[in-house]
C-alpha cells in the first residue's frame, strides 16, 4: 500500500480527494490530513507518508514552503492546484505530477502511476529549483521522461527536436539522443519561443545552433553539428522572422 497525506485548506477539497482515492486507487491508503503549512509540516515529519497531496495555495503560505521546511523529502508529491496554463507550462518542465481542481478520477489514476514509476528519479529539490526558474521565466533546465528514467537537460544542451511516430528524439550537444515517449507538438508548446522553432512537422530546432540558411521554395538550415534540416514552406516565413529577431537581440546586446 502506497500511504499518502492530503495536504489542503478545504475541507470539502479534502473529503472529495479521500474519496476519489476510495474508488479509483485501492493501492493508496490515506493516513491523515493537514490543512495548511504548519501542519503539512508536522504530519509529514510524524506520519512520513510515500506521497504528498498538496495544495499550492494556503492561508499561512503555499506548497512550496512545505517541502522547504520538511525534515525528510523521501516521498513522492502531487500538487493540486487552480492555476493557468501558464503555472502548468512550468509543471510541466519540472516533471512534477499535478491535478487541476476539480479533479478528475482518471487524472488521479494517472497521477497515481507515475508516482509509482517515477520515484526519486530525480531529486525533488531539483525539481523544485527547476520549476520555481520556469515560473519566474527563467528557463534554463527541462526533465525530460526517457526510457531509461527522468533525466534533467539543459536547454542550451539542445540542438533539435525531431518527431518520430508518438515519440520525440532529442539531440544533444554532446552527440547523445534521448527518445522522449511524447509528440512533437508537446515540446513546440513547452520550449521557449525565442530559443526554439518549429521549421517542419518533423523538426524543432534551436536557434542559437543554426550555422547557415540555403534558400529554396522553403529553404534548408545547416545546424553546427552539419546536420541538415528542411524548412517547410509553410514555416519558412515565420522561421525567417524569429531568425531575425534572435540576430537584433545579439546585436543589441553586443552593442
């Protein structure tokens, strides 16, 4: 049995999850609850659960000051949260597990095994530091899920992103390639925009790595590495743009 904490300043939103967890995810038994930071802090540290529910929003502090202040971090956490896309962008690039309210009973499940397979493949301090820099625009490093377990990338580390069927291959620097079990699409939304690009339906480049454009009906790009990528016609225009934006800022900043 998996022994988890809800950690939330609703009651209701407590009731509801204990319930849910009742009925989808027999393998979890619910060993208390807490209701805001200081005591989160106390039931964790008594109690030392495997998994954590926790609320990011609470009266006397968030989520975040939870796992600052615990004794021992050797459990698994699943935030539940009301925030934007935008907070779920960031979540997303930590790798942390997350339930928008009001949760659904097949996101829990979800939640649930990946919790499972994913335990401790990363340090959650790490992850922790990795989301607080994407919230704050500051996007430096991305977990990304391979086969061989979460592996943390940073993102100058990246050359290019090339789809593969429901998978995507990450090409790396260092001429490693990590097989990504996500589309393509997923890292064009994920990645920030004024480093990467999407210049084909197979292709995500980064745009400090681009050596040289061909010109032609949609063009081709020549990486630092000599691999060669094609630019559809339908991106060529805004590949173009975005290619010239990041030259003005390099000036600008030379200057």
């Amino acid at each position: 049995m998996i022994k988890a904490l809800i950690i939330d300043d609703e009651l209701k939103s407590q009731s509801t999850l204990n319930k849910l967890l009742e009925m989808y995810c027999p393998e979890v038994e619910v060993i208390g609850f807490a209701h805001n930071v200081e005591t989160g802090i106390e039931a964790i540290d008594s109690l030392k659960p495997d998994l954590v529910f926790l609320d990011i929003s609470m009266p006397d502090g968030d989520g975040f000051e939870v796992l600052e202040r615990v004794k021992d971090r050797d459990f698994e956490v699943v935030f539940t949260t009301a925030f934007n896309d935008y907070a779920i962008k960031a979540f997303q690039f930590a790798a942390l597990h997350y339930l928008l309210k009001p949760i659904n009973y097949i996101e829990l499940q979800s939640a649930v095994k990946r919790c499972k397979q994913n335990h401790q493949d990363v340090d959650l301090n790490e992850k922790i530091k990795i989301l607080c820099d994407s919230l704050s625009n500051h996007h430096q490093k991305i977990i990304l899920p391979t086969s061989n377990g979460l592996r943390i990338i940073e993102l100058n580390q990246i050359l290019r992103c090339e789809a593969d069927g429901s998978y995507t291959n990450f090409y790396l620097s260092d001429n490693t390639v990590l097989m990504v079990s996500k589309v393509l699409s997923n890292f064009e939304e994920l990645l920030p925009e004024e480093i990467f690009c999407r210049v084909h339906n197979k292709h995500l480049v980064n745009l400090n790595y681009i050596s040289q454009y061909i010109k032609g009906r949609g063009g081709r790009i020549i990486l630092s590495s000599g691999k060669e990528v094609e630019v559809s016609e339908s991106k060529k225009k805004d590949f173009l743009k975005r290619l010239k934006y990041l030259a003005h800022s390099l000036n600008t900043v030379k200057k």
